[in-house]
C-alpha cells in the first residue's frame, strides 16, 4: 500500500524514511515569473507556467500552504509594472495598504505596495529586490497605529467559512504548512534595516514591544488553526541574516527572540507539529543553536554564497535539524559536468541520513536554464533509484 503524501513527508522529517526523494512544491522548489517565461522561450511547454502542470511535468509533491490564514510572509501580491508582475510579500496587515503608483519614468516606477513601503522597483526586471525608500514605521507614533492593523480577531484575517475551509484542508492527503509569521524579519518590513538596527540600541523597549504584539498575534491565531485544522509543519520567515553572519548579535536573538519562538512552537509541540522551519537568506550558523534552542529546527534555503554546507550541518547536528535547498545555484550556469559534482556531492549523503529535501539554494531564477533544471531533476531521481523522467 503506498504512503501517502503528508505521511511521506512526517516520515522524512522524522527521520523514520531514509532515502526517499520528495521534492515539495511551492515552499521549496518555487520559481521567478520570470523564469517560467524564459523557460518557455527556450523550448519548454506553455503550461510550465502553470503550478499544477508544473508540478506532474517535473514530479513534485504538493504542499497545502495555509495562505487564507493572513499571519504570515507570502510572496504572492502582485501589481504590474509596465506590463509585467512585480510580486513583493508583505506582512500580515489587515486592512492593508492601498498600492499607488507615485513616479514612472522608462526604466523605473516608484510605487508605494499593499504593505505601505515606498520603493523604486525596476520595469525591465520587476521582481529583482527593488530600492527601498521610505516604510510606514518610524517612531512610537507610526507604530501605535501601524499595530491596529495586526488584531488577530480581524474577520479579514480568516476565510470566511471557516469550517467548511479546516473541513477542506483536513480531507487533503498532501503535508499543510502554517506560516506562523516572523520577527525581526517582519519588524524589518515594517521600518527598514538600517532603522531597525538603530532601535535595538536607542529604543530596545519599543523594540521589545513590537516583538511582543506579533508573538501575540502568532499565539492566537496559532490556537485558533490547530484547534481545527491538523498541521504537518510550521514556517517563520526572518531574513535576518547576511553573507558572513545575523544582522543582530547572538546575544540580542536570544534575549529578544528565543523567549518568544518559544511561545508559539510549545503550542506547536502540544498539537504534535514538531517540524518547524525557518527560512533566512545569509549565513546561519551563528544562530542555528539558538533556533535549535527556540524549538525550530529546519533551514531553508541554506544559500551556498553564504557559506552554508549542508552535509557539514548534518555532522555537526545529526537528526537533530530538517535541512532543505543548498544546491548551488551557480552550478547550474557552468555545465553538466559541475551541476552533476554538485548533486553527487549532496544528494547521496544528505537523502540516506533522512531529514532533508533537496532544492536549489532560494527561488529558481531567470537565468537557470531549463534543460539544467531537467537534469538536475533527474539525478536527484538517479540518486533516489527512481526512473529517470523521458521529457
């Protein structure tokens, strides 16, 4: 009898099925638009650009992301610029902001979005980080009423039948992820890095208090989904990390941060949701101990510029961290040869010790080609025993 899907992935994640190659889709195999348009001029079938097509061409395994429950980062909010999506996320805000285009010239457009910032995005290239250039969060006062917009009980927040939609979700045999949010990444959306970063110094209270209102707000909508709906894993998202190490000291994560990951992952705990992600440009290692120490212990993307080794993590920690991405990007620019080395020198390892689902270290981007991503496909299918797919 075959196991089905949110089995298979419990199983991985637990480390009770070694060797099973699952490529879950969207959170760790996901693409630019830009992408799936290049794909297609280079040869690749029209549907690619659609998910579920997408999906049954390169054999990936769906997984439910609880989107309508409005508490986490999605990149899904999209305006168009010039002709083509621009897509952003945004904090869990409701209401959110009405998105306005302030300037347009012929490379750039200047645009406040759905999360009040304004910045400058590019026209040739929209879904390139863009230039960040005023956030609605400055001071006390901004964030007094910035924070209304964060009211768990806000029926915009919830879908509108909510029995009806758990009813939907529980009946489903693919893993659900519940995005629970994040912390200095999202306090970050709200004000900007180099403002936040002044905070942590001048104003560590108002620091604290913004922390504490979106674990709050994590708390009770975490109560409010597991009380119905069954939940196979948990992601924060954070970006709080750069090529070389975290953008706050260790210590200021673990006064600031850990007490409060707490929180939330013990109610994850109780409800038997023990995989809990978090995804973080950058270099990790600094803070992975702590993470391990909050209660979340999986890591995506694991980006190989910045020094993450994924087979070392694995003997450094043992079972004791979920691991997920760090194929090298880069490989899949410099030829058969290298992109194979570099699925040989992972994927064998890291599949037979369990805990890990390989994808490429962040989004795929436009300038993978899409012949590179089929091969890449197939070893990983090749390292796994599976037949290789006949495109």
């Amino acid at each position: 009898m075959a196991i089905g899907g949110r089995q298979r992935f419990r199983d991985i994640c637990e480390f009770r099925s070694t060797g099973d190659l699952m490529l879950v889709t969207p959170y760790f195999h996901d693409f630019w638009t830009e992408t799936l348009d290049t794909w297609v001029a280079q040869g690749a079938p029209a549907g690619i650009r659609q998910s579920r097509f997408r999906g049954e061409y390169f054999r990936l395994d769906h997984m439910r992301m609880l989107r309508e429950v409005n508490l986490g980062m999605f990149m899904d909010k999209v305006i168009d610029v010039h002709g083509a999506p621009y897509v952003y996320g945004i904090p869990p805000i409701v209401p959110q902001y009405d998105t306005t285009t302030l300037e347009e010239g012929d490379e750039h457009v200047v645009i406040v979005n759905a999360g009040g910032q304004k910045l400058r995005a590019s026209k040739l290239h929209p879904e390139k980080m863009p230039m960040y250039l005023d956030f609605p969060v400055k001071d006390r006062a901004t964030w007094e009423e910035y924070k209304k917009r964060l009211d768990p009980a806000t029926p915009e927040r919830w879908p509108v039948d909510w029995s009806a939609y758990a009813q939907r979700i529980n009946s489903k045999d693919e893993p659900v992820m519940l995005n629970v949010g994040g912390l200095f990444g999202f306090i970050r959306e709200w004000m900007g890095t180099e403002r936040v970063l002044y905070l942590v110094y001048d104003d560590p209270v108002l620091f604290e208090d913004m922390m504490e209102h979106m674990t709050s707000l994590q708390e009770e909508v975490v109560k409010r989904v597991l009380a119905d709906i069954r939940v196979d894993c948990a992601m924060y998202w954070e970006d709080m990390c750069f090529k070389t190490g975290p953008l706050i000291s260790p210590k200021m994560f673990k006064r600031f941060m850990v007490p409060r990951y707490k929180r939330v992952t013990e109610l994850l705990h109780k409800a038997g949701v023990n995989s809990i992600f978090v995804d973080s440009d950058g270099n990790l290692n600094a803070l992975i101990p702590l993470w391990l120490e909050a209660g979340v212990n999986g890591f995506w993307p694991l980006e190989c510029a910045a020094g993450n080794d994924a087979v070392a993590l694995r003997k450094q920690y043992g079972n004791d961290i979920i691991l997920a991405g760090n194929m090298d990007k880069r490989a899949f620019l410099k030829g058969e040869d290298v992109l194979r080395a570099e699925v040989m020198l992972k994927a064998p390892f890291l599949l037979q010790s369990g805990g890990y689902f390989p994808s490429l270290d962040h989004l795929v981007p436009p300038d993978v080609p899409f012949t590179m991503y089929q091969l890449f496909i197939n070893l990983l299918r090749e390292v796994a025993g599976l037949e290789r797919i006949s495109w």
